[in-house]
C-alpha cells in the first residue's frame, strides 16, 4: 500500500476535472435574465450545474454579486440557522515524503522541527484540549510510512479514551495521506468521523509544478479518487477543499464543484464539508514563487457565497488561516464551521500556553492568521448573535453521508441541531467559559430557548438545560 505501484483507483475512475470545458465555461457571458434564473434556482435549495456556478463567477456587475451575497445569506440561514460549529486541530507528526513546494512540513525543508506525539504526549495534548472545552478535533498527519492506518487508527481510539473530569472528545475528523480501500475500512472502525483529504489544486500543469515526481503526492488520480475509495470502504462522510492562490480561483471553485456532483452522481453522497484556505507564510517557503494567483478579500469573499449557491446542503469551514475579521464577515453568508483556539505545532496545546502570538514557524505548517484562544471566539461568536456548537449527535445517532443529506435537506437538521448546541453551549459556559463569557451566553440560550415552539420537544429542551446547570449530566442530544 505504501508503494507507488500498489495504487488502485475505484472501479471506473475517472478525471472528470475537464480543463478545456472549465476554460470554456469561464469565458461565457450569460445574459441577467439567465443570472436571476440561477439565483432563483439557488433559493430553492438546489444544486447547481457546473454551467450555472461558472455563470455566477462571471457575474463582476455589483447588482449581481450583491444578489449572489443575499441569497447565500438566506440560504445559510434556512439551511443551518444561527449555529456555529467549532473544532480544533491536533497536529500528531509531521515527518512527510512529500515536498510540496507550498507547505512547511515538506521533507527538503531543514529548518522543520520534526516530531511525532508519544502516546503520553499525545494524553496530554488532549487533556489540555479537554480542560479548553473542546469536544470536536481534526486529527492531522503528515504522510509518512510510519502513519499507516493502523496508526492512525490507534491514536483516534487513544483520543476518545481520555477523559477530563465528565468531558471527553466526542468526535474525531481526520486529515492525513489518502489511503487504499482497506486503510480506510481500518480507519473507518475507530470510530473517525470526517475524512479530510484537499486536492490542494485541480489545475493539471500546477499540481504537477508544486508536487515534484516520485513523490507519494505527485499522482494527481490518487488524490483525486480518494474521497470515492473512502466512500465504498464505509467513510460516507468526507471533505475536499482547495488551497486557494496556487492557480485561478474561478477555475478552483469549478473544480470543487465538479467533485462534488461526481461523488453525487455515483453514490448519491456529496462531500461533508469544503475547505477554502488561502496560502499563508510557512517555514522554508518562498509565498511570492508559490502564490502565483494570490486571491484578495472581495474575491475571497465571493468565491465562498458562490460555493454557498452552488452546493446548499455542504458544510463550509473557515480555518484560523484567516484574520479574525474575516472570519467574521464570512459566518453570516456560507460559513458553517470554524475552528478556535487552535495549536498547529506538534505538542502545542501543552507547550505553547493559551496564545500563539509567539508562534514559532519551524514548528508549525504554517502561520495562523486568527490566534484567539476558545473563549474569546465564542464570546464574539454569542455577541454577534450565534450559537457556538459543539453538537456530534448526527454522527452517533447514524445521521451521516446519504441519510444526512435526506435529514439535511427538508430543513430537518436545523430542527434538531439547534436544541442540541444550546445544550453544548450550555455545558460549555457551566464547565469552562470566563463569568464574561457565560453572561452572554446565558441571555443567548434564554432568547433562543423563547423562539423554540410551544411543544414536547421544547419542554425537553428546558429539562436539559436545568440538568447541565445543576448536575454532572452531560452529552445529552437529540
């Protein structure tokens, strides 16, 4: 599995990334009749074909852009409310094969500081994330041979086994190499939730310039497959993303749709969740040789409430790479999860206190953009009239891949998660959060409590508010 030549796509694996078609879209003008037809399409919740979200990238007029802005507002607010799902990654190794241009983990950089978490070290990193209040983690890995599944494997079980007085992690994602059928099906049965795996680029030419051969990373078709083998070997929730300045942002958002509708097309299961970081400065890299198509802030802005439209039911994450005000510009409009407080050096969470202002790059993939600690964000977050969640009762109760998206799309899931995150908030602010912090938040949950509907489930809601505030129940969902 580890060699090249083991590589076995799917069955019937295709490149469906069709360059002159993508060019060809970009260079359309659609008429404002057909624009307002799309939009339109868009309110009602449906996805959108390669040749309507490429109408969409075209639209510069500002009347259409703002209408573009509006409509992914009214659809994040229909599809998933007011909710705010947090996480934060934890960094297990970064030893890597790879040598891809843009990242500080690759093996020709010598300034890295090379390490991989003992099982003590790894005990207490989640500890530490634990006593923060964290319930949901990414676990990320480098791709080296001594990361094999079964590794992987053994420290997402490692991870739910610790405790921190009644917390515990309760859902583990993963970002790591792509794997065979049977890697994943090992992977699968610890219990990961999401498996993150970004195609980084789909431009041909680029990817082949950024990821030199004889790497493991060279082969654009296993990257490309990996989320389909992970869908046939059980892992029905998976995430794709981009990392957006290596080639032309409008081509990349045709690219993350067009993967989206082939997993749709073939197993009736889009992607969980899309990423969209943009490059940021790293360890031993260059940004001006990498950064080739930089993308600024309108257009960043633009290309997230195009992928709104374009893939309705499809949580958005905005990592920490991104400045804090932009992190909070982008949640009304497309966003769905963010991650805080986050610690992107191996064995940061112990060694790096409860700020990165002095992060230390050699030690880290990259440099954050947003380094407020868990309790600033979701005072922000509960003062901008959101609610910080950190519900995982879909993926226990079996709401996941095809069964999410039929919860998902009826508007079902907005139902039960909300009454859910008021719950995990309200553990949050009882066991963690500053008197400031539990303030605000206390009169968010009294306010959103008063919206609920008159009915059995709200009842139920109130009961398990008032069991968190005064007992040691936790973990309580619908």
């Amino acid at each position: 599995m580890n060699q090249l030549s083991a590589n076995q796509l799917i069955k019937g694996a295709r490149d469906f990334v069709n360059e002159p078609l993508f060019e060809s879209l970009l260079n359309q003008k659609t008429d404002a009749g057909r624009i307002r037809e799309i939009i339109a399409k868009s309110k009602n919740k449906e996805a959108l074909t390669l040749e309507e979200t490429a109408a969409l990238l075209n639209a510069d007029e500002p009347e259409f852009i703002e209408q573009i802005f509006d409509t992914a507002r009214q659809l994040k607010k229909d599809v998933y409310g007011n909710r705010i799902v947090l996480f934060a990654p934890i960094y297990i190794g970064n030893y890597c094969t790879n040598d891809c241009t843009y990242c500080g983990f690759r093996r020709s950089n010598h300034e890295a500081v090379r390490r991989t978490l003992t099982t003590a070290e790894l005990h207490e990193q989640i500890l530490n994330m634990l006593k923060m209040g964290h319930k949901r983690t990414i676990a990320v890995f480098g791709e080296h041979p001594a990361y094999s599944p079964e590794y992987i494997a053994e420290c997402v079980r490692q991870i739910y086994s610790v405790q921190y007085k009644n917390s515990s992690i309760r859902r583990v994602n993963i970002n790591a190499a792509p794997l065979d059928h049977e890697g994943y099906r090992i992977v699968k049965e610890a219990g990961i939730g999401t498996y993150q795996v970004f195609q980084e680029t789909y431009h041909h030419e680029t990817y082949a310039k950024i990821h030199p051969a004889g790497t493991r990373k060279a082969d654009y078709m296993w990257r490309l497959d990996s989320p389909a083998r992970a869908i046939e070997s059980g892992c029905d929730d998976v995430g794709i993303g981009v990392l957006f300045g290596l080639a032309n942002w409008k081509f990349e958002v045709l690219g993350l749709v067009a993967h989206a509708i082939e997993l749709m097309s073939r197993y009736r299961i889009g992607p969980h969740t899309i990423s969209f970081p943009r490059l940021r400065p790293a360890s031993g890299v260059s940004l001006p040789e990498v950064a080739l198509h930089d993308v600024c802030d309108d257009d960043f802005l633009r290309l997230i409430a195009i992928l709104r439209l374009s893939v309705p039911y499809t949580g958005l994450i905005v990592t920490a790479r991104e400045p804090a005000p932009i992190r909070d510009k982008v949640l009304g409009f497309g966003v769905s999860q963010i991650d805080a407080g986050c610690r992107i050096e191996v064995g940061g969470y112990v060694e790096s206190g409860d700020a990165q202002t002095q992060q230390v790059l050699e030690k880290a993939q990259f440099e954050l953009g947003d380094v407020r600690p868990l309790d600033e964000v979701i005072r922000q977050l509960l003062e901008n009239g959101y609610i910080p969640s950190f519900c995982t009762a879909c993926y226990r109760l079996g709401r996941t891949g095809e069964v999410f998206m039929e919860y998902a799309k009826p508007g079902f899931i907005q139902n039960m998660c909300t009454p859910n995150a008021l719950v995990t908030l309200q553990e949050y602010l009882v066991d963690f959060s500053s008197p400031e912090t539990r303030t605000v938040g206390e009169a968010l949950i009294q306010r959103e409590v008063a919206m609920l509907p008159e009915n059995k489930q709200r009842t139920v809601v109130l009961d398990r508010l008032e069991r968190v505030r005064n007992s040691a129940e936790r973990d309580l969902y619908f």
